[in-house]
C-alpha cells in the first residue's frame, strides 16, 4: 500500500506543513460559512455597535443579526460621504469604527469624479495578509516546483496624500507594500521575487518599472512566474521592454546602471546583482532588435510556467494581446479584491480564463447579496447570505466590515457557478455602471456624456455639434486609450471644424474625465491620448439598422454609449472621415480635499 503523505488534504497533496496548514483551514472556512459569517458579524456589531453610524439605527447594542438586517439600510458610498468627510476633516469620534481610523484607502471607484476615500483600521492589514497566504498553498497544489526559482512581479506604489485632517491617503496596494508585512516579510521559497523591495518602493514609476525590468532580465533563467496585479500592468511592462531594451541591454553589457536612475535605494539594491554580462546582453539584443515581439515572454523568461494576472472582468480584453506577447502561456486569476475588503480566492487557478470563479472567504467580512434579476429595485431589502445564494443566478454584493462598512454595496455583480464545501463560487460578471476602462479607471454613461456635452461647446463658434456618439476602449495598442466616435450636424457650409478645433475637443474631454483617468493619462501614462473619430453623416442610422436587423426593437432602441461587438466597430471604423487626438495631457492633482 502507498504511504500516503501527511500533507495530504481535501484539495489535494500539499506542497509542504505551511501549506497543509493553510489549505486546512481554507476547508474548515468554507465547510462552516454560515457559522463563520455568524461569528464575523456579532464580532463586528460588537466591536462597532458604540458608533454613532451604528446608534443611529437603534441597535442598542444589540448584535443579532435580525435587527441587524431589521434597521440598518443597504447604502451606498454616497450615502456615507458626509461621514467620510468628517472623518477626512479631522474627526477622530468613533463614527462609523470604534477602533481609530488608521488611513483612507483610495479606491479606482469614483464619486463626483473624485477618487472615492475608504477608512481602513490597522487590522485589517492582517486580514488581507491573511488572504495573501491562502494564494500559493493553493497554487503549489497545480504547479509543482516554485520554490526552485522566482516569481518577476511588476508591483508599484503611488504617490499618497493627506486629507485635511491629517490622515494618509493612498491605493490599498501601496498601503500594503509599505506596511511591514510585506517590507519584512519572513523568507518563503515559494514566494520570491526578482525585484528587490526598493525596486518596488519607488513612486518614480519610470524608475520603478526600468530597476524591475532590469532585475526581471538579469535573473531570467530562475524566472517561473510573471506577472503584475492587472494584465494590463504585464502590457506596460512588455511596452517598455520594447521602448528601453536597447538601455537596459547596455547596462547589462557594462555593468553601470543608468545615471537615469537617480533613487539611492534602487542603486545600492541593483549594485548587489549588476556585473558586466556580455553575453546577457547580446542576447538581449539579439530578441528584441528583430521586432518580432511575438512570444517575448516565453524567449525571455524561458522557465516560465504561467502569467499571474488578473484578466477577469474589465481586464478580459487583454487575454489576446497576452496570449500573443506570452506564447499563450496558461494565466492564472487568483484572487478577488478591492479597497472596501479583500474577498476570495481562486481555488483552480489554472484554469481557463473564461472558468474562472472566486470563492469568497467567509472570515473576511460579512457578506449579503442582492438578487440581479433586473426587475429588482436599488433599494431592495431582500438580501440573501453568503450561504444561501443560489447556483445560476447573479446578485450584486453588499459588504459589511470591521472597518466600518455596513451593509455596503461594492457595485460589482457576480454569477454563483457553484459552491467549495458551503462557500459559493463566483464568476465576476462585471461592474455597475462601468462603460468604458483601460486600467483603474472606470468611466460610467454620465461622465462620458458631460465629457461630450463639454467638448461639444468647442464646436459651437463654428456652427457644428454632436448629434450622436459612442465609444470603445482599443486596448489593441498598449497604452490603450478611448475611442469616442462622433457624428457632427453642420449648420455652416464651412464643413467640418478643423484638426486643431477637434483636438482641442480630445483634450476637452480628457479634462472632464474623473481623477482616476486623468492621473493614469498624467502620472502613470498607462492611459494613451483621447481620440475622436468622426464619422459620416448618417452612420448612427446604419447603426439603428443594424441592431434592428438583429432583432432590437424599433420603439426601444437607444444608442449604445459603448461598443466591443466586433461588426458594430467594423462598420463604425469604415465610415471614419477623421481620427484626431489629445494634443496634450488633462490637468491632474494628487489630492483635492474632499470638504
Ligand atoms: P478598487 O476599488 O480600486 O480596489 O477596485 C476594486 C474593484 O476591482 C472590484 O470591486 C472589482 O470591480 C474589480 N476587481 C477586483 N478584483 C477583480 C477580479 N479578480 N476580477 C475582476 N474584477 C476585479
């Protein structure tokens, strides 16, 4: 009879003690979640229930769930914001947490076009450490081996700022790579990176992607894994590949790091792996001149055995472009997350992107759902627990934590595809209100339509204006940009405005996008210039048609405000009569007070 090893555990044999440990008590979680929802939900009620939110509603300090569900509304970021404010203002009374509000994390979610300010308590920091730990163990049980070389990561901070009332402001990523977990992290072979951590700690993000690339490069037969958070910061890694390989082959050759490089902890950290290495960098050389980028990945990093980024949801659009660059290397979704709470995992992280599901953790928050069956109204009462959902049907999550949140709704709707033990697995659909995204940013129908009402206003002196518009995200080029397609009425015979007036409309536009579109334009360049393209009169008709050969009806048709369908974009694409873009960035500061 086999010796069965003690590692052994329901989800499979585990790579060794530590990961045994933790894929253990993923079962004893998910085999219990309605207990551990109980459980984290009395903790919560009980640690919050002095605060002024929570006394509003007439708890009484009661942490049963039914009055619970009974008197505290479902809400919105919105509807929190005169809170939020005050507590960004300097109020340190325990208004939504009674433990003090360590720092505001800066979700990609916006309000007003400013990014919204999530209050976040030290602890919590553990529970997403704790999250972070459950994701190799699971990975070990499908990849074998990744503890004999490293994983090239492409992680970056932002800069932060401070609120009126001193508290710090910045995206959960940068809180967590600063903090000390993952500063002092103890020593785990499978979790080794390439790039040294004042490689990552750089908020110059030229400097931090060119010292990253650089360490990528030199360890590129101990390389495994490759990835960044989104598949779209693996593009710009691979974009910048292709605009810096000629330097970063020449510090190879000479063993000098570029005097571009000016942070000191980059310098001392790259000057312990840099020594001259001519053959390194004639290879180098030799991949990258041919312009044959097809593959980079895989001629580069040879040993790799899969990309780590996240391509579900609005990141689905780069799967193509990272099948080409990779070699159709298999990419891995691993975990579901966000600034509000850190929520599951990706028990099958292998496997095809389109099957891809999150399991949420129980002990994370406490979790409701509200049915997504298009007839129910936002303000629904009817919300079902973390164990009760059922499989085939969508709901929109609803979060309540130890930060603060109660009853919150994340605006992300999810497909319950099944259940692991007690947990329901999740397919994210998509995000509410999400028209148009090219990284972080998230662009909804309103914005979009002030940008155009505002660019619009441009075209007035010279008696044109938009009758019909429509847009797409064209990820085809890293950086990707917006497309925005007009159809212009032209009341003067003088025809169509001139070059210079529509890119000035580009820029218009790019101006009234919200902070998160113009910082990544501005500070991270992740997002390329606007464009317009204008279309012949007469187009959006065709477009009418179109749909209505396909079976929309005639009475209910409404413009679509975005398109991806690939026929609607074939035909939009023929009838362009100009293309113009943003002649310059849009104005962006860190940090407008939210007072
Ligand atoms: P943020 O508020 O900037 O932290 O962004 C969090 C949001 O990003 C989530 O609410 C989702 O809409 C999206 N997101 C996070 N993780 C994933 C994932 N694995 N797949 C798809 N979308 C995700």
């Amino acid at each position: 009879m086999a010796i069965k090893s003690s590692f052994s555990t329901p989800l499979g044999e585990a790579a060794c003690e530590n990961d045994a440990k933790k894929l253990q008590f993923i079962e004893e979680v998910t085999n219990n979640t309605k207990k551990v929802q109980e459980r984290v939900l009395a903790e919560i009620l009980s640690q919050n229930s002095q605060t002024e939110y929570l006394q509003r509603f007439n708890l009484c300090g009661s942490i049963d769930r039914c009055s619970f569900k009974a008197k505290v509304p479902v809400v919105t970021y919105e509807d929190l914001l005169p809170d939020i404010q005050r507590i960004a203002n300097g109020d340190r009374s325990p208004i939504l947490c009674s433990h003090p509000i360590s720092e505001f994390l800066t979700s990609s979610g916006t309000s007003a076009g400013e990014r919204k300010l999530m209050p976040t308590i030290q602890e919590e920091l553990d529970r997403r450490q704790l999250l972070y730990s459950l994701l190799m163990p699971v990975m070990n049980l499908y990849v074998p081996g990744l503890d004999k070389g490293k994983g090239l990561y492409f992680l970056f901070i932002k800069s932060e700022t401070k609120t009126p009332g001193g508290l710090v402001a910045r995206p959960v990523l940068t809180s967590y790579y600063k903090s000390e977990h993952f500063r002092h992290r103890p020593f785990d072979p499978y979790n080794v990176y390439t790039s040294p951590n004042a490689t990552i700690l750089c908020t110059d993000s030229f400097q931090s992607m060119y010292s990253q690339m650089l360490c990528g490069l030199l360890h590129r037969h101990d390389v495994l894994r490759v990835g960044a958070v989104f598949a779209s910061g693996l593009l710009r890694a691979i974009r910048f590949l292709q605009l810096h390989w000629h330097q970063l082959a020449f510090d190879i050759a000479s063993g000098e790091l570029s005097p571009k490089i000016t942070d000191p902890s980059i310098r001392t950290a790259i000057s312990e792996i840099l020594s001259p290495n001519p053959d390194l960098s004639k290879f180098i050389i030799s991949e990258c001149s041919s312009g044959n980028w097809s593959g980079i990945i895989k001629r580069i990093w040879p040993n790799t055995k899969y990309l780590d980024v996240i391509v579900t949801g609005a990141m689905a659009q780069y799967i193509p472009t990272l099948e080409f660059y990779s070699g159709n290397l298999p990419m891995a979704c691993t975990m579901y997350a966000s600034s509000e709470c850190y929520f599951g995992i990706n028990l099958r992280p292998m496997c095809h992107p389109s099957e891809v599901t999150y399991t949420i953790m129980p002990m994370m928050g406490y979790f409701e759902f509200i049915p997504h069956d298009g007839s129910t109204t936002s303000n629904s009462t009817t919300l079902v627990e973390l164990a009760d959902v059922e499989v085939g049907k969508e709901y929109e999550l609803v979060i309540t934590t130890y930060s603060g949140l109660c009853r919150y709704r994340v605006g992300d709707i999810l497909l319950v595809t099944g259940f692991h033990n007690a947990a329901p697995e999740f397919k994210f659909i998509r995000r509410k209100n999400v028209l148009l995204s090219i990284e972080s940013d998230k662009t909804d129908e309103a914005e979009l339509q002030a940008a155009v009402a505002r660019a619009s206003e441009l075209l007035k002196p010279f008696g044109a204006s938009v009758i019909e518009y429509t847009s797409q995200a064209d990820t085809k080029v890293i950086p990707g940009h917006y497309v925005i397609y007009w159809e212009l009425l032209l009341k003067s015979s003088e025809g169509i405005p001139d070059g210079e007036v529509l890119e000035k409309c580009c820029l218009e536009m790019e101006e009234a996008m919200n902070t998160v579109y113009r910082q990544s334009r501005v500070a991270d360049g992740s997002i390329g210039p606007l464009e317009i393209r204008v279309v012949k009169g007469g187009t959006f008709e065709e477009l009418m048609d179109y749909a209505i050969s396909r079976g929309a009806s005639i009475n209910q048709y409404k413009v679509p405000r975005c398109v991806n369908f690939p026929p609607i974009l074939e035909l939009l694409d023929s009838r362009v009569i100009s293309a113009h873009f943003s002649p310059a960035c849009p104005t962006w500061t860190p940090y407008k007070s939210t007072s």
